[in-house]
C-alpha cells in the first residue's frame, strides 16, 4: 500500500473534527482572553503576533503529525491509523501567564517585558523537549510517576483549577449547565443524538443561556468584527534574544516542565500503541519541541503538544485528516484575527467549564497512575505548588491594598497565623521542587534510601543555586535549605546501609494499569 490510497478524510474524521476543533478554539480563546485580561497586553500584539505565530506552529505540527500517520499506514499496510491530536498545552498556558507573565507584569507594569520572559521560557521549554528526545527515556526511568504527575496535580489544582471555578461561580447560571453536559458526556457513557460532539453542544447551550440572560453585547460583537485583519506571522527575535537575557529565573520552571512535556508524550505516544498505532518516539518528540522553538521565534509565548486521546479520537471514527484540518482551520482563525470576535460571541463562562474539567482530570490522573502505595508522595508533591499559589494570592491581595508582605510586617502576618516566609521559601521553584519532594518520599516509601538520597542531594545542590525554594538563582541562595537537604540525604544514606528489602509492588502496580488517560492539554474524548 502506498500514501496515496490511504484516503485524506472518511466519515469519522468529521466526528473527530469537531470534537478536536472545538477543544483547540477553546483552548486558544482561553490564552487569548489571558493575554489581554491577565497581562493587560494590547489587542494588536496577541491578534497581529501571538496568535498568527501560534497558528504556523499548530498547523506545522498537526500536518507533520498527519504525515507520520499515512506513513505508518503505507508501511504497516492499514486504513485505521489515527493521528495524534496536536495543540496548545493547557497546563503550560497557564503556567506561563500566572507563574512566568504575571509576577513579572505586576513588578515592572510592562506587558512587553512579561512577554519576552514568556518568550524565552516557550524556547527553553523547546530546547528540553528536543534534547528529551534523546535522554527522555532515562529521566522516565528514574523518576517516580507521582512525583511527575504529583507536581502536574499541583498546578492543576491551583493555576488551572481555582481562577476558572471563581469565574464559574460569578456566573453560575451561564457555567452550571455547561459543567454538567461536559461532565455527563465526558465522563459517562451517555452520547447526545446523532453522536452531536459534547464540547460544542455544552458551548453553544452557555452561549444561549448567556446572550438569553443580558450577559453578553452586541457593540462588543460589532466592535470585534472592525478589527478583523489578516496578519501573517514574522519573526520576533529581538523579543526572544531580550528574554533570554535574564533566563535563569525561568529555568526552575522549564526544567520540569520540559522534563513533564517529554514524559507525557512518551506515555502518550504508548497509549497510542496500545490502541494499535505505534509510532516512533523520537519523531514524535523532536516534532514537539520544534514547535515550541518556531513558535517562540515568531512571538508566541503558548508551547504546543501532543494531547492524550488518541484512543478516543480513534474510537470516533478520527483517521489521519482530523487532525490536518483542525491544525488548518485554527491557523486561519488566528491570522484572520477572528478570535476577538469569537470571543465577543462566547461568554467567558461558557468557556471555562472546559478548563475545570481538564483541572479535575490532570489532578485525578496523579493518583489513578501511580500506586496506591504511592499516594503520600503524590500529596508532597503537590505542596510547593499549593504554597506558591497561596503567596502569590496574597502578594496580589496586598498589592491591590496598596502595600507589601514586608511592610504589614512579618511578624504581624505570623501573628494573624499567616507563616508567609516560609509559605514562600516553600513555593519558590514549585515545579522542581515539588518533583524533588515527591520523589523523597516515593523512594522513602519503596525503602529504597539510596534512590531517595539522590534525590535529596538533588534538593541540596539545587536551593544552593536558587533553582528552588530561593527567589532567585545565586551561588548559596538558601543554605539553611540546603543544609536541610543534606542532612535528609544522609538519614536516608543511614537507613540503606541496613540494607532493608524494598517494597513489594501491590497488585495496582502493573505497567498496563499506570497509563490511565488524563488531559495534557485538552479535553478528550472516552476511548471506545
């Protein structure tokens, strides 16, 4: 069999569409409303520069992704292979607007200077992911699952979780319903009449309720539609060269994002297998992290990824043109500048259910994958990104008052019960640290003291050089911390020289059960 006979669209491509389709336009509309909400940057740079830069890397990587496809269906001899969804990651979406661009934005009040942080970040989260290819698989083999998916169910909970229920709840009445479709479609076995996509019914019934209910203006609509204009995507390399110029605060974050991006693929990458579709690793990855470095020398500061639900996308009939059409159509969208005037057209909290359910899932994920044993390590890891999350809510609150931590004063905050400096030595590099934390305590667990000392000595070397619990990175940036680490690692070193026997593993623990489907960076369909 060759490419050519391998047809470009069949029936269960449209299902796959429109259910992919959606769950991208909604995600993009997300960041979007981000961009101009959260960061406060002017509508021409997210509309005439993000969005087309953005468009170039998701129609590259989803007809990069198609290709793979028929290739394997040339070579393996079959009509049925699917290709892998390809999108903007939510996780990263949100990590890069609240954790990279807001802290950043709120200090200097530039939204300029927020993005080129933003930028450089996208790029370095690239550059891990293409070096992943290549050693990703023994950082997979090394690192325990609930400290990977634990520090994931960290940002879940807070980043991606928190902003979207509050804005629910000011809403209750538009999001409520939409909540509950996506639930019962998604979560069940119910489907809608005519296998009606769940994600684009749940949308049009808020945006009903909401233009029903006065939410929503028809000057904005009218206003939205004046500014559309086509802009095609150019290079942006002052902005990224003038980001990575101060890069070392980004590196707490984007090495154990790129270490999570690498690792999520590898594990969806084997989902797809196991649905029959067995795809080279390396491709696969070397794909992903040039998306994110095109994309950052364009401007955009949104890294793409493969998404979970491949399974489910093939159990809807998706074949190898979903996926090239979906990554076309968005790019249109985003060069034509229409996503202003659909997000005029859709109100915000019929979006944002989506995102909580995602929250809800990438959280669940950490505790069906990994052992039951292992769930105290899931809960560490978690931690640090719960106290980051907890100061930069009051950092935010104090700052809205007109004031600091520093200047209310310390010792007044402990005395209201608040221990804000610890609160923050403990959130500082969440995301590795919270990966550390978790991998002590799996290996604590599993009575494997040599492996936990590692890791400790990790901690040690890594407050000392501000990668984690410091504000910034220098040479002996938190030596109590460190010294703490140490002495972790030597009574761990302690307990290995009595050379106890590891755990056994529980009968949870087999490798096909530690692949359970969660959302990477979009919502995705029950697998058939």
């Amino acid at each position: 069999m060759t490419t050519t006979s391998t047809p470009y669209w069949v029936r269960g491509d449209t299902n796959a569409f429109f259910g992919f389709g959606v769950n991208v336009l909604v995600n993009v509309l997300t960041l979007t409303a981000l961009c101009i909400g959260v960061i406060r940057m002017p509508a021409s740079d997210v509309f005439g520069v993000i969005l087309p830069a953005l468009g170039i890397a998701l129609v590259a990587g989803n007809v990069y992704y198609t290709f793979l496809a028929r290739r394997l269906a040339a070579r393996e001899g079959r009509s049925d292979v699917t290709a892998l969804p390809y999108g903007p990651s939510v996780p990263h979406m949100f990590i890069v607007i609240f954790v990279i661009m807001l802290p950043i934005y709120l200090s200097t009040g530039n939204p300029v200077q927020a993005w080129t942080a933003g930028i450089a970040w996208a790029f370095i989260i690239g550059v891990i992911v293409l070096i992943g290819a290549f050693v990703g698989p023994y950082i997979r083999k090394y690192t325990p699952r609930a400290a990977l998916l634990g520090t994931l169910a960290g940002i879940s909970i807070t980043f991606i979780s928190m902003n979207p229920a509050a804005t629910m709840w000011n809403y209750a009445w538009i999001a409520l319903p939409v909540f509950a479709l996506l639930l019962i479609g998604l979560l069940t076995d119910i489907k809608l009449p005519w296998n009606f996509p769940i994600g684009l019914a749940a949308l049009l019934v808020g945006t009903a309720i909401g233009w029903a209910g006065g939410a929503m203006s028809v000057p904005d609509v009218t206003a939205a539609a004046r500014d559309i204009a086509f802009a095609f995507p150019h290079l942006k390399l002052d902005l990224l060269v003038d980001g990575l110029g101060d890069m070392a605060p980004l590196l707490a974050t984007a090495i154990p994002l790129g270490v999570y991006n690498f690792t999520e693929a590898m594990t969806n990458v084997e989902s797809a297998a196991t649905a029959g579709d067995r795809y080279n690793l390396r491709s696969v990855l070397l794909a992903d992290g040039a998306g994110a470095v095109i994309g950052s020398c364009l401007g955009s500061p949104f890294p793409p990824a493969v998404y979970v639900g491949h399974p489910g996308w093939k159990g809807a009939g998706g074949r190898t043109g979903y996926s090239m059409a979906t990554g076309i159509v968005i790019a249109l969208l985003c060069f034509f500048g229409l996503f202003g005037l659909l997000g005029a057209i859709f109100p915000t909290p019929a979006i944002v259910p989506i995102l909580l359910y995602i929250g809800l899932l990438i959280g669940a994920q950490a505790f069906q994958a990994t052992p039951r044993a292992h769930a105290a390590a899931v809960v560490a890891a978690l931690i640090p990104n719960i106290a980051q999350w907890a100061t930069g809510q009051m950092d935010n609150a104090l700052a809205a008052a007109g004031t600091t931590a520093s200047e209310v004063g310390i010792g007044a905050l402990a005395g209201a019960g608040v221990v804000y400096d610890g609160l923050k030595t403990l959130g500082e590099g969440a995301i590795l640290a919270g990966l550390v934390l978790g991998a002590i305590v799996a290996f604590i667990i599993d009575k494997r003291f040599w492996h936990a000392a590692v890791f400790a000595g990790s901690g040690a070397v890594l407050s000392f050089i501000g990668l984690i619990h410091a504000e910034k990175v220098q040479w002996n940036a938190d030596g109590q911390v460190s010294l703490g680490y140490l002495f972790l690692a030597a009574v761990c070193v302690l307990f290995a020289l009595s050379k106890p026997a590891p755990r056994e593993p529980g009968g949870d623990e087999l490798e096909g059960n530690l692949f359970t489907e969660a959302p990477e960076g979009g919502v995705p369909v029950k697998a058939a």
